[in-house]
C-alpha cells in the first residue's frame, strides 16, 4: 500500500468525477425507457453503478501491479490470443443483433470483445514497438511486418461484424502509436496523407454509388444520408440527429433541469447511450456539457503529459495509446452528436452507459496510474540520491 502515496490525483480525480457524473446521467436518461422495458426505472442505473464500482477495484488493482508485470511477453500475447479467438468466435457462432455479431454472453452479463479488443492492441503495440525502437527506426518494413498482420488481422475481424465504429477507433490508435514509435517523418507524412486520400475516396464512392457497394449494408448508407442532409430524412435514418438538435437547442445555456429531458421520453432512441451528450445538454444546457468536455479534456492532456515525462519506452507508448483511445472515441461520439461526423454508435468515455466500455476504460486508468506512479518513484529515488 506504500505505492498509494504516489497516485496521481490529477488522473484519478477526474477519473472518478465523471464516472459518478456519467452514472448519474445514465440513470437521469435511462429511466423512462426502463420503466417501459422492466418496469424498473433504475434497471441500467444499478447496472452502470456496478460496472463502475467493479471498474474502481480493477483499476486500483492494477495501479497496484508491480510495473514490470505489464511488460510480461507470456501475459501479453495470452490477452491478444484470446481477444482474436473470442472474435472469430463470435464470427461463427455468435448471435446477430441490430445487424452485427458484437456480443458475447457470459451468464447473465454480455461483453463486446471489439471492445477489449482496443486496450489489447494498445498494450501489444508498447510492448513490441518499445523492444524493436532501433530497428523501426532503420528498417521499418522488416521489424513492422508481423505486428501490422496481426493488427490487420483484428480490425478485419471487427469491421466485418460489422463494428465500423469500433474499427475505425483501433485503426487511428494503431497508426498513431506507430508514428510514435521512432517513424522517420518522411514515412509518417507519407502514410498520413495516404490514409486520408483513401477516407475521402471511400466517401466519394458512397456519394457516388450508394449500397451499389459490396462493403456498404443499407443501414449504413442511412448513416451517410443522415450525415448529409438529417432534416431531409428526418422521419427515418435522420431522426436521431435531429432529435438531437432538438434536445441541444431545448436545453440552451443552463438547461430545463436534471430529469426534466423531453428527448429521453421516446424521441431520441438508446438516450443513454450514443446519444447521452445530448440529454445532458438538454438537462443541463451548454454549461454542464462544457464542464464535462473540459474535465475530459484535462484527463486525456494530463495522460499526455505522463507520456512526455516517461522515460521508459514502454510506458510512454502505453500512455499515448491510451490518452488517443480517450480523445478518439470521445470525438467520434461528439462529432455524431453535432451532426459533424456520420453516426457509428460509438459511446462517450465514462458518460454512456455499457459495461465493456466501462471496464476497458478503468483498466486504462489504472494502468496510466502505474506508469505515473512508477514516474514519482524514480524521481523520489534521484532526489534521494543527490
């Protein structure tokens, strides 16, 4: 316990503020639908709340953790093997719901492995970016070959669930902790530019073609025809995005009150997950969404920060894939709530309700937490030392 004087509380407060903050609005958000679905108007509250509480113990147990077990080869790639099994699994036996092979059972509780899926990368990426820095910098090609298959192999097997959204997140986590790896910057501009070349272009054969594509289901293309026009298509791909304007402009600069949301009555489908910002802008108006941004933001810099003052390599990139996880999905999910980025069904960090995320979420932080501590440690000791 000796190791607890040395916990960063400008990670873990803000941490646990918005954790109880997102409980709260889940239950705020959730309760009229699970008054129609269980007659019980604190179903997902109880949930959530649990998730959370079972999230606070695992985090703490891992900041807890001897540093060098996370770098431990056999722990590392039993994780990774099992989250490729787990998603093959799923693949052939798993049961299709809204469309996608994304849920596995376990008893009573369900996981999303595409979920897990994102740590794992993030924890296999520092660890073998961290032991080939010399080689990456000198052949890149010959030291990146087998870590891109393998990633290559589970963004596949996520994408055809089909989890776009969840995809899309480990692909810029990937590409990022790779350009931080010791990339020559002629390399990362390279491969920067050829991936935006290659969004734009996959968007203009939306536009162009539509679900003429092979790749492209028609519950998709609605996601695109929303994004472009939401009020053109507001009684059918457009009504969530519009709803969400209607709760937004509703809630103006303080809100009409917590548990007052009209959205949340039936208009604004899953309001306690996708699209949670929105009832909370609706309730507690622009004040209360900017006080929840400004706290996320302070803890995704704050991960950043421990990244630049870690000296151990695998500890930096473990930090920069983390704090890009954090700042990824929240954008993802704010820019669908805007309407500035087409609709995925990406949650936002420790506010939407979903016991996955939230148990991904707080194995991050405490393993942020280690590497912050392990920080103060070997600056305690050199000071001890002059």
């Amino acid at each position: 316990m000796k190791k607890l004087k040395y916990l960063d509380y400008y990670i873990f407060i803000p941490y646990l503020v918005l954790s109880v903050f997102g409980v709260l609005m889940v239950y705020s958000s959730s309760s009229y639908i699970a008054i129609s679905q269980y007659n019980n108007p604190e179903y997902y509250f109880i949930k959530q709340a649990a998730f959370v509480g079972m999230g606070l113990v695992l985090s703490l147990f891992i900041f807890l953790l001897k540093y060098d077990n996370l770098k431990h080869r056999k722990i590392i790639m039993c994780a990774i093997g099992l989250i490729v099994g787990l998603l093959v699994y799923l693949l052939i036996f798993g049961k299709e719901i809204n469309g996608a092979k994304g849920w596995l059972d376990i008893g009573p509780v369900g996981i999303q492995p595409a979920e897990f899926a994102k740590i794992a990368v993030i924890w296999y990426f520092a660890y073998i970016f961290s032991r080939r820095q010399h080689q990456i910098v000198h052949n890149f090609w010959s030291s990146m070959k087998q870590p891109i298959i393998l990633f290559g192999t589970i963004l596949l097997l996520i994408a055809i669930q089909p989890d776009i959204g969840g995809a899309a997140i480990i692909l810029v986590i990937g590409v990022i902790m790779i350009f931080a790896s010791g990339v020559s910057t002629k390399l990362g501009i390279t491969m920067g530019a050829l991936g935006i070349t290659v969004i734009l272009g996959v968007v203009e054969l939306v536009q162009i073609f539509g679900t003429k594509l092979p790749f492209l289901q028609p519950y998709q293309y609605d996601r695109f025809l929303a994004f472009w026009d939401p009020f053109e298509v507001s009684q059918s791909a457009g009504l969530q995005l519009v709803n969400s304007y209607y709760a937004l402009s509703r809630g103006g600069l303080f809100g009409v009150g917590i548990g007052q949301s009209v959205q949340k009555t039936g208009y604004l489908p899953e309001p306690y997950t996708d699209f949670i910002i929105s009832i909370l802008g609706e309730e507690l108006g622009l004040i209360g969404v900017l006080f929840v941004l400004g706290l996320f933001i302070f803890l995704v810099l704050r991960i950043y920060l421990v990244a630049i003052r870690t000296k151990d390599p695998f500890g930096s990139l473990l930090c920069i894939g983390i704090a890009t996880m954090f700042l990824i999905q929240g954008s993802i999910n704010l820019g669908g709530v805007l309407g500035l980025l087409p609709i995925t069904g990406v949650t936002f960090p420790f506010i939407s309700y979903g016991g996955s995320s939230t148990l991904v979420l707080t194995i991050s932080i405490g393993l942020i937490l280690n590497v912050s501590a392990l920080n103060k440690m070997r600056g305690q000791n050199e000071k001890n030392v002059k």
